[in-house]
C-alpha cells in the first residue's frame, strides 16, 4: 500500500473518530432517539472504513480472489436492503435495486470482496444524492457491471463531493480497483470507472470478467 495513502487514510479515521467521539458525548448530555441512529450510522461506516483500510493494508498488490458461483441479483439485493443512507438533518436518500433485466443468473466472482467494494460505493452515493440511489447489474462486453448511479451534483462539484467520506483519500477508490483487479478471467482484468452521469448525477462501475 502506498505509503501517502496510508498516513492519509489514518489521520482520515483519526477525525473520523474523533466526531463520533463528539457525537457520542452530545448523546450523553441529551439522550434521543434520532441521535443514538446517527451515532450507530457514523460508528458503521467506521467499520466499514477500517475494514477496507485492513485489506488493502495488509494485500492490495496481492489480493487474492476466490470466486464461487453467486447470483449477482442476490447480492445486490441484500447490499440494497442493508444500506444505512446517511440522513443527518436531511431528507433520507431511497436506495433501490432496478430491475437488472440483462444481467446473467450466475456470474464467479468472490462475493465478500464484491461486497466491500460496492458497500464504500454505495456508501459514497447515498452521501452525496438529492433524492435516489439506483444500483443495477448487467451483462456487458462479455462480463458482469455493476452500477451505481446516483442523483447528487457529480463529479464536477468537485473536490467538495469527497469531503469526509472514504473517496476523500482515495481509500474507497483504491480499494475497488484493488477488488476488480483480482478478478481475472481470459487474460482479461476487472476494472472501475467513476464518473459523471449525461443527465446528472455520477456513476460508479465495477466490471468483472
């Protein structure tokens, strides 16, 4: 891993820490409901922050797939079920599952690593959409694509979308690309995209062979 990444990636926890730390001393002062849910929603994507730190880590140039026959509907729908939308103080963000209608039954690929790289994606959507977030699979030039679209201001807001979030450090970033490039199938390589949307918005791909 290189080492820029990780002295970012830490201070990035560091603050991450540091502002449930301050979330988790206002709930002690003035208990609530709907304040305890955002400190557990901040304390989630903490986990999930320092898993994917852990894995690339420990094997980024070396991560090693091993893919099983998965259904990637089944997947998806559970990663879509199970997304935590961030909503402090705004309106929460729908996430939906679209229809996948051209994506295959089965696809090989190690689902626990696809699971990390899409979680940081969605994660990241769900920060920065107005209203939807709308994940998708699909069959295309001979391999599986997941998308991730959402509705928010795109790339072209600028570096004010990865503002406190996993992307900020490239972390999200890298570690999907990781996961994608473990994926080999024919001489052929997975691979990530990110950018902006033609009506609005960005999407995330994540294609396997």
């Amino acid at each position: 891993m290189d080492p820029q990444l990780a002295a970012l990636a830490v201070h990035d926890l560091k603050n991450a820490l540091g502002a449930l730390e301050g979330q988790l001393t206002a709930l002690e002062a003035s208990p609530s409901r709907e304040a305890a849910r955002s400190a557990r929603r901040r304390c989630t994507a903490l986990r999930r922050r320092l898993v994917s730190f852990l894995t690339l880590y420990r094997d980024a140039e070396t991560l090693r797939a091993l893919p099983a026959d998965e259904s990637p509907r089944e997947i998806l729908d559970s990663i879509v079920r199970h997304a935590e939308p961030e909503a402090d103080g705004a309106p929460a963000v729908t996430v939906r599952l679209a229809d996948c209608a051209t994506a295959p039954a089965f696809w090989y690929f190690d689902a626990r690593l696809v699971r990390l790289a899409l979680d940081a994606a969605l994660h990241n959507a769900t920060r920065f959409a107005a209203r939807e977030v709308v994940v998708d699979a699909a069959a295309a030039d001979g391999g599986l694509l997941v998308s991730i679209d959402d509705d928010g201001p795109g790339l072209a807001a600028g570096s004010a979308r990865g503002a406190g979030s996993d992307w900020s450090t490239g972390l999200g970033t890298a570690l999907a690309r990781a996961v994608a490039r473990a994926h080999r199938h024919g001489g052929r390589e997975g691979r990530v995209q990110l950018a902006d949307r033609p009506g609005g918005g960005a999407r995330f791909e994540l294609w396997l062979p």
